[in-house]
C-alpha cells in the first residue's frame, strides 16, 4: 500500500505502474500539457515534477512511505527545469522527428581564423612576425558579470535558458525547434538599466586589440595551421576558443615549390650551351648557387637537371628536398654568314637532306614570320563559314 496515490494520478497510472509505463504516460501527458500546444504550464509543471519523483527508486520508494512530507524532510520538493525534464525525453529526435536536447558540458566560444600570406623566402628560412586581433575580454570592472552583486536575475521569460523551445505539428510528426530568447538575447540572465556595469553597460565584455607573435617554421607549407589555445573571444562561464593561423604561400615569380623540392627554370646562352661556362642561380636566402659547365659537355635544351638539397627544408625529416632545374638554351637571332665555316669545322655535319623519287616534285619556299592578327582573321572567317554550312542546326543555350 502506497501512503499518497496524488502522483499517480496526475500521470493517470496503477501505484504499481513500471518504469515503462510511467514513461510512456508521461511522455503521452507532457505532450498534451505543454504551455507551447496551448496546455496549462502549472499542471505542466507538476506532472513533470510527479514523473520525476516516480521515475527515480529511490524517491518514489520515500513518496510510496512517507509522501510529500517524507519528499520535504530529504531536502524539498526541488527538481530539474521541467524544459530540461522534457527535452531529455523528446529533445534527441525520435519521438519529434527531429530537434535535440541542449548540448552537454562546457560551451566554448568559436574559434577567430586569421589566414597569413607568406612568402616561399620566409618559408624557406623561416620567420617571426606579429600579428595584431580585436577579440572580445571579459569587463575588468564588473568581472564578466555585467552589473553590480545581486544585481543579474535569471530570465523569466526562458527559466535562464536562453532559448526558448517551440513545438511544431508536421503531419503525424511533431518537431522541436529551439530559437534564442528575445527578453534576454539569448543569456539567461536580465539586468536592470540602473543596475547595469557603467563600463561594459551590461553586456559582460568588451573589444580588446591583442598582439600576437607567429613563429613561421622552416619548411612550413600552405595551408598548414599554428593554433594559439584559448586566445580566442572570452565569455562569462565559457571556455575560450582558439585563434587559427592559416598559412597562405604566395606564388614565386622563379620558383615553384612541389612537396619539398623546388622547381626552376634557367636561361643558358648558346655558347654556353656548347662550350661550356658558368651559370648561376640566387636562391631563396641570401647565396648564389654556381653551376660550371665543363669544355666540351653540352647543355640541350628543354634538359632537366637535379641539385640535391638545395629544395626546401623538410619539417620531419633531416635531409631538404630537391632543386630541379630546367635548361632553356637561347639561340642568337642572326650569325655572320663569315663565321659558318668555323661552325661547320666545330659542329657535327649537317643531316643530310632526304632523296625523293623523281615523281616527287620538290618546290622551293619561303619562309616569313606568322601575323598574329591575319591568321585569327583568318580562323574567323573560316568559323563562319562553317556557320553557313549545311547540316544539323546547332544548338544555343538559352539566356539565364
């Protein structure tokens, strides 16, 4: 024999009712009694209340002796916010099909992403630079509290949830959507106009400009991050978020950087190229590679050479990468015809030039230097001609 059946019956179950059936019961009751859907927030209330007593053993074994009074003597009749009871029980989708609960543990306030460009030089050789950031910092007056002791108030309007939760009939479906309380901008808390922070004026926080000093790691790519731990915005009974350092590198006008190796192109007069010489490339810090082309080695054109370690530095392992480089050799525009004897004692004989049968007739031609702009107007009209043509209409797309 139970002592009082008054919970029982506001959620209309036997005293000896299982977990699942008060569950059930409540979650058919609650729906129904939701101040959102119109119903009455009171018994809303003490029906959340009752399910909660009932639905812990330990509670529902004192209310089954003793009743409210024996529920008082343990430490009152105080409970969680039936909004937390109920979202608890429906805020995960399921039953509403869609929706959730409040999120569990401490909130945390978004990360501030700044993206840097670098140059290849400053990733080559590394490089400190800093960087300046408005965030917000908690009032240094009022402490992150926005106004004096006493003064803050949780919302009435929300319980201090600082949201507000709406029920949504969608069919057979019922939808749970959370929006930010108006009455308190979504805080939880009010604070009266004459009670408010003269400094912060309520709000908690205020701009700070903040220097910081990047460290820029030898061999850093694009794209890679440096993340500074809770230099983000402050906020009253928040974690901090991070500050986010986005490497951006900056096209080179000589070198292009693949993984760790760096890839060049060298210009190589013709002498050079067939008599040997010295070259040079600048590199990225403060040196001058010199390559000294043996009397006699010939550099093609087009070739493709390899200069170990001389790429950039690697952040994980111990040895840098590559310098590839790509010859082009450069030809002079005209040769005193006097010389070419002496061109033709020093170079390879000439390919002799193909015999045709004598049903091949071999016309002699002249070369000139094309006209850019007579063969586009040349291509044009042949385009248009095509246009005239018969055949299968083309298709347009249509004017979006």
């Amino acid at each position: 024999m139970v002592r009082e059946t008054k919970y029982y019956d506001l959620l209309e179950v036997s005293p000896d009712a299982s977990e699942n059936e008060l569950k059930k019961a409540y979650r058919k009751k609650a729906l129904r009694l939701h101040p959102d859907k119109g119903g009455d927030p009171e018994l809303f209330k003490e029906v959340t209340h009752a399910y909660e007593v009932l639905a812990d053993p330990e509670k529902r074994s004192i209310y089954d002796s003793r009743g409210e009074a024996g529920l008082s003597e343990q430490g009152g009749m105080g409970g969680m916010d039936p909004q937390d009871l109920f979202s608890q029980l429906f805020g995960g989708g399921g039953f509403f099909g869609g929706g959730g609960g409040r999120s569990q543990g401490i909130r945390k306030t978004k990360d501030l992403v700044h993206r840097v460009q670098v140059t290849l030089e400053d990733l080559y050789k590394g490089k400190t630079t800093k960087l300046a950031l408005t965030r917000n910092a908690l009032c240094s007056k009022c402490h992150g509290k926005g106004g004096k002791e006493g003064a803050v108030r949780s919302c009435g309007s929300c319980n201090g949830r600082g949201i507000k939760i709406t029920l949504r009939q969608m069919g057979p479906m019922i939808q749970q959507i959370q929006s930010g309380c108006d009455e308190c901008n979504g805080t939880g808390e009010v604070i009266n106009i004459k009670d408010r922070c003269t400094v912060c004026k309520g709000k908690k926080v205020l701009p700070e400009k903040k220097i910081i000093e990047v460290h820029i790691d030898k061999g850093m790519k694009g794209g890679q991050t440096i993340t500074f731990a809770g230099e983000s915005d402050q906020s009253p009974n928040a974690q901090s978020g991070d500050v986010v350092i986005v490497i951006e590198e900056k096209p080179h006008e000589k070198f292009k950087r693949q993984e760790n190796n760096l890839i060049t192109e060298l210009e190589v007069d013709l002498l050079t190229a067939l008599a040997g010489g010295d070259v040079a490339i600048k590199h990225l810090d403060d040196r001058a590679l010199l390559i000294r082309f043996l009397p006699g080695e010939v550099v093609k054109n087009d070739s493709i050479k390899v200069i170990r370690s001389q790429g950039m530095p690697s952040q994980r392992h111990h040895e840098p990468g590559d310098l590839i480089v790509k010859f082009t050799v450069k030809f002079p525009d005209t040769i005193d015809p006097s010389k070419v004897s002496l061109l033709e004692q020093a170079l390879p004989r000439r390919v002799p030039m193909p015999i045709f049968p004598k049903s091949v007739h071999v016309e002699e031609v002249d070369l000139e230097e094309p006209d850019v702009r007579s063969r586009a107007s040349a291509m044009e009209e042949d385009g248009m001609d095509e246009d005239h043509d018969g055949g299968e209409p083309r298709v347009q797309c249509a004017n979006q």
